[in-house]
C-alpha cells in the first residue's frame, strides 16, 4: 500500500548549529544571561511590566547578529535546501537569521526571528534588521506604540509549531529523511516525535544528550556541525533515490 504522504527532508535544528558562529543561547547560564534573568525577558505574561528591560535584552541580541556570520553548516544546509526545494523542509529552534544569510529559504523558526517585530495592537509583524528597537518607535501599518520582539515568550503562542508537526506527517513515509542538527532535545522532545516513525534518521550534536535516544538514529555524528555537514549531505544524496 502506498503511504498517503509524500517523501520529504526534514532538517530540524538548534543553538548547536549556530553555537560556531558565536551566538550563545539562553541555557549556556543557567538561565541568566549578562545579568538577565530568562523569566524576566522572555515571559509572556510578565513582558510588559518589563518593557524597557526586555527591549534591552533583544536591542543587544539584535546588534550582536549584526557581527556574526553564518557557518560552513549553515551554508551545507542551505544548498541541500536549494537543491532538494520543496522536497526539504528546513526547521529551526533558533531565533538568529543565519539559515538566511546563508542564502536558505523559507525556514521555519519555531521560536521567532530576532530581526523582526510585532505590532500588540494589529498584530503586523514587520523587519527591524539589526536596528535597536526605541520607545518612540511605532508600527508601521497602525502606528500603535506597543511593540513586542518577535520572539516566542514562555506561556505565549508558538504559531509555527503547527506547521512542525504537519512537516513531521511525511516522516510516517519511510522515504523520508530527518536530520537532526544541534539539539538537546528538551524543549521540543524530538526523540518522542521520531519515536514511531520509519524514516531514515541522521543525528548530529556536539556530545550524547540525556534527552534523545540516539538508537532510533540510522546515522549518529557527535562531532561539530561544521565537520558533520558533509558527511550529512553524503547520506541525503545516498539515501534520497
Ligand atoms: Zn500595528
């Protein structure tokens, strides 16, 4: 019988992938952050009270992408994505814009983009670029004054996951390729979504996580993402006939 859905490349990442060019995470501290505590910064239900604090926070975030650049991994993922189009379907946890200076399109990002803004009154999501965010500025559709970091807060909405886990259908096809790229896989359980699925499965991160059951994995690199990549782009191309 054949399966319902089509084949597809699944590449889903994390901080680990970005890790090489400099861009620290949240949980590299404990959860603080030159001085910032997570709950304070990235908390839907508390944000406003820390308005100018939390504009703080993503202002530097944002200017600091400004001095980084997308790695070798970026660059692999990127032509896979060129050469595969709509047959791969490129994920990320990660806020930063490197999948898209690295020339890759249409990337889902999970938890938001740190180079874009949203309007609290009409819900516009508008580019800031590296650009530091200040009071007086306004939305552009609805000149509306309250303006939130494009960044998915804890106990906020995730609009995107849904188009995660309509991606993670083609994965019942067990044609389909994941690829796995540095995650620890807690805060979206990756091992529990693969769990059923026959798919061919790669995995690559820096070191075995308590989080993801590397047996369910076909190929595992523990290795640097911009050492695995080739070998990644190997497998794809052997695999995907
Ligand atoms: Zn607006």
């Amino acid at each position: 019988m054949p399966n319902i859905v089509s084949k597809k490349i699944i590449i889903f990442s994390g901080a680990g992938i970005s890790a090489e060019s400099g861009i620290k995470t949240f949980r590299d501290s404990d959860g603080l952050w030159e001085n910032y505590k997570i709950e304070d910064i990235c908390n839907q239900y508390t944000w406003e009270q820390n308005y100018d604090t939390v504009h703080e926070f993503y202002n530097q975030r944002r200017l600091q992408l400004a001095d980084v650049k997308p790695n070798y991994a970026h660059e692999i993922v990127a032509s896979i994505k060129e050469k595969y189009q709509d047959d791969c379907i490129i994920i990320t946890q990660n806020v930063d814009d490197m999948f898209e200076r690295a020339g890759c399109k249409d990337v889902i990002h999970l938890h938001g983009e740190l180079t874009k803004m949203e309007c609290m009154a009409c819900g516009d999501i508008f580019s800031i670029g590296y650009k530091e965010f200040k009071n007086t500025d306004t939305c552009p559709k609805c000149s509306h004054t309250k303006i939130k970091p494009f960044i998915v807060f804890f106990g906020g909405s995730a609009p995107y996951y849904a188009n995660m886990y309509s991606a993670f259908e083609h994965l019942q096809n067990e044609d389909s390729i994941v690829v796995v790229i540095g995650t620890l896989g807690n805060v979206i359980q990756i091992s529990a979504n693969l769990e059923l699925v026959e798919c061919y499965k790669i995995l690559n991160n820096l070191e075995i996580s308590p989080y993801i059951d590397e047996s369910q994995f076909d190929k595992v690199y523990y290795e640097e993402a911009t050492t695995a990549c080739d070998k990644i782009e190997f497998d794809i191309s052997e695999f995907w006939l």
